[in-house]
C-alpha cells in the first residue's frame, strides 16, 4: 500500500512524505479497508509535530477519519460472533493509520456508510456527528423553540450542531469570522448570523431573542463561553465543546449563579470508556435525521485534493483556518487514476 509513515516528529505538514508501505496486517479481530477517503482534523497536525496526548511509538501511519470498502473479514471475533459487516460493504470510522490507502480497523470503531452517501462524505462524520448529537441532545437537552448560539458554526462541529439543532426545532444564531464563512452557516440551516470579531457581537445576539432574554444554548468549541455569559438566557445552558480559539478560559462563577446557568462539557473521545451504552443512542440518532434528510455531510468544496499526496496541503489549509466544514482528501486505489 501508500501511505505517510512518521519516523520523525515535523515542524510542518509538507515535510511529511508519502511512501510505499506494507499492507497492514490485521488481528484476528480486525477488519481490512480499502481507504477512498480521509478526513483531517486539528489533532492530526498536533500528532505529527509531536503534540497531541496520544503520540504512537515510532514508525506509525498518520490520520484517523476514513470511508472505504471492506475488503478483509475478522476471522476470529470473541465467543464466536459473526462479523457484521462483508466483504464489499461501505463503512467509515476511525482508527490510527487513514492517510493510507489501506487501514485495518475494529468493529466498534466502524459504522455503515449512509444509504446515497459517498465515501467523501462519510469520511467526515465520525467525529464531528456524535460530539455535536450529545453535546445539544443529551449535555443541553434541547427541545423546540430554544434559541441556540453556535460559535464557530462553519467549522466541522459547528456545521453539524446549526443542522441538529434545526431538526430539534430550534432557532439558530451561527457565529463566524469572516462573511463567506456566515453564508456556509446560513446555508445550512441558522437563522441568524453574527459576526463574532465585532466587539459587541454578545449585544447584537441578544437582541435577535424575544424581548432580548439571551440564547437558552451556546455551543462553543472555540473558548468564547465568558462573553456569551452576557448573552444567555436564564436556565441558560453552556457547553464546553473545545478551545480552538487556544485560550483556556476562566469564568466568574458569580454569573453561573446570577443566571442558574448549567456549564456542561462534552468529551465524546472519551464514552467509549466512561459511558458506553450511550453510544448506540446518539448513532441512532444521527442515522435518524439523515433518513429524515434533515443531516447531510459537512464537507469542504471550495477546494477538491486528491490522493495523499495532498495531504499536507490540506492539513495546511485546515490549521491556517482557510476552509470550512470538514477537509477531506480523496483516496484513490493503486489501480485507479486521480482523474
């Protein structure tokens, strides 16, 4: 197979090189994939410079999102089980080693592909989906007529939380920095959009909720949780989705009280080890709103990179804050053409 192998930690992503490798070798208990596509994420680029929490020992396969075609059963699941998935089936997940044209992965880490989904998009759910599905669902228990403040809301989290949020009935106000990124929110699905470089935007938000009461939700994965204390609503709920901004904030827990504010996080990285059981539920639910067509995929565009040799053009693209939605690198097979 191709793949990016990391001997050595990167200052940046084109010094990462594309090479021929061997297949992977799967466990009795793993599935072989065909990779036709690769998502990347923040914490992609963290890994290769050396700075993210989980660092694999030298040499490893970087990337984790992909979509692909399963081409190799487990032959020995425990007690006996039957595989779920056979040869030829879709599927999409996560596991160490995606920017590769092939990936061997474990059934809990892999889901169907949706019914008219395409690897490309199917590539980028796996992440942003379920942390977006029980951070408002299940952490802020959204219900019809809420007013949600999603920051952010053109980022790959952000787009799936402004189209959850619409399906539960609510009524969005997206934030972003530049327009072209309001007008990617406001296409899928806000209500109102509010630049959030302007230094009064937490004003301009209230006053677009009945009687400027504030938002009842804010989701931010950026760190903005202190200014939008100023526009959120009694019973208001916060959550704690992630620091994009770089800045960990400090609230003043006088205002938690003032407003009987709930600040609530989400981890969804870590319920496969704390709180399994509720990780079929918010699959669920995704799966349900994408039947219902009220969820599509929240893929990036403007810019199309394919093969792994785009990479690293991609990853730039990400860390320098030039895209929206999900980044997703096109993977042909050996035998196919780039065309």
């Amino acid at each position: 197979m191709r793949g990016i192998q990391v001997k050595e930690y990167v200052t940046s992503p084109d010094q990462l090189k594309i090479t021929s490798l061997p297949d992977p070798t799967p466990k009795p208990t793993q599935y072989l994939i065909a990779n036709h596509a690769a998502a990347q994420n923040f914490f992609d680029i963290l890994q290769v410079r050396g700075k993210y929490q989980n660092q694999p020992p030298f040499p490893w396969t970087a990337g984790a999102e992909f979509a692909g075609t399963v081409i190799q059963v487990p032959t020995g699941l425990p007690n006996g089980r039957t595989p779920k998935y056979k040869v030829g089936d879709r599927v999409f997940g996560a596991t160490q080693g995606a920017f590769a044209t092939k990936v061997a992965a474990p059934e809990e880490v892999l889901l169907p592909v949706p019914e008219g989904w395409s690897f490309f998009d199917a590539s980028g759910l796996f992440v942003t989906a379920p942390t977006s599905y029980a951070a408002l669902v299940h952490r802020a228990n959204i219900k019809a007529g809420d007013y949600v403040l999603v920051h952010a809301a053109a980022g790959g989290v952000g787009l799936a939380a402004v189209q959850i949020a619409k399906a539960y009935g609510a009524i969005v106000i997206a934030t972003a920095g530049t327009k072209k990124k309001l007008d990617v929110a406001k296409s899928f699905g806000a209500d109102h959009c509010v630049d959030y470089n302007k230094k009064d935007w937490d004003q301009e938000v209230k006053k677009l909720t009945p009687k400027g009461r504030g938002v009842d939700i804010v989701y931010d994965p950026v760190g903005l949780l202190a200014q939008s204390m100023k526009c959120t609503a009694w019973n208001g709920r916060l959550l704690v989705v992630g620091f994009a901004g770089g800045d960990i904030e400090k609230l003043a827990t006088n205002r938690i009280l003032l407003k009987n504010t709930s600040v609530v996080g989400i981890h969804w990285g870590a319920y496969t080890r704390n709180e399994p059981a509720m990780i079929a539920p918010v699959w669920e639910g995704i799966f349900k709103l994408i039947k219902e067509g009220k969820f599509k995929g929240t893929c990036f565009t403007d810019e199309e990179f394919v093969g792994l040799e785009r990479v690293p053009a991609a990853l730039k693209a990400l860390g320098g804050r030039e895209t929206w939605g999900k980044v997703v690198v096109k993977i042909p097979q050996e035998a196919e053409s780039k065309l």
